[in-house]
C-alpha cells in the first residue's frame, strides 16, 4: 500500500542564493553596455568585488574590433531524434 505524499510547508521552505560567477558577471555587463569602464563597474557590482579584480576578466573577454563572439555556458550541438516504424517482428515472418 502506498503511503500518501507529504506536503510541504512553503515557510519551512529557503531559497538558494548564487551569486554570479566572474565570467557571468562580465558576460552580462558587456550585454548591457559597449563601454569597458561601465564594464567593469557593473561586473563589480554583480558580483561583489573591487573593481581592480574585475577590470583584468573584462579586458581579457573584450572581443578584437569587427568581430562578435556569442559565447554561452553549456551551449552544445543541436540533436535530432527521429522515430522510424516499427520493426517487423521475427515471429511473424516464421
């Protein structure tokens, strides 16, 4: 016999707080301006360092003049799955 699901109390329940890493905070801060001074400023803010240890990260994702570069965290190739008929069963070719 199965025994009925508990049901949680929402007070007794907390909410996990993760501040961004370095290279999420960087990669947000050049979303929201081009200017790499701003940059580091919002980077800083996000995640709670002085700027002079931000400043390096944000030079160095700074991308060369004519050429953007999206990069995404865990981003993989796309994957088609395909179902195809039924298989004939071995018995009924007997």
């Amino acid at each position: 016999m199965m025994q009925p699901k508990r049901k949680l109390d929402p007070a007794k329940l907390r909410t996990r707080f993760e501040p961004p890493t370095l290279t999420e905070a960087v990669f947000a801060a050049q979303g929201l301006t081009s200017d790499s001074d701003q940059q580091v400023r919002i980077a800083a803010r996000l995640i709670g360092l002085p700027e002079d240890e931000v400043r390096p990260a944000v030079l160095k994702a700074r991308s060369p003049a004519g050429s953007a570069r999206l990069q995404v965290a865990g981003m993989q190739r796309p994957v088609m799955v395909e179902r195809k008929g039924r298989r004939p069963s071995m018995s009924a070719a007997r």
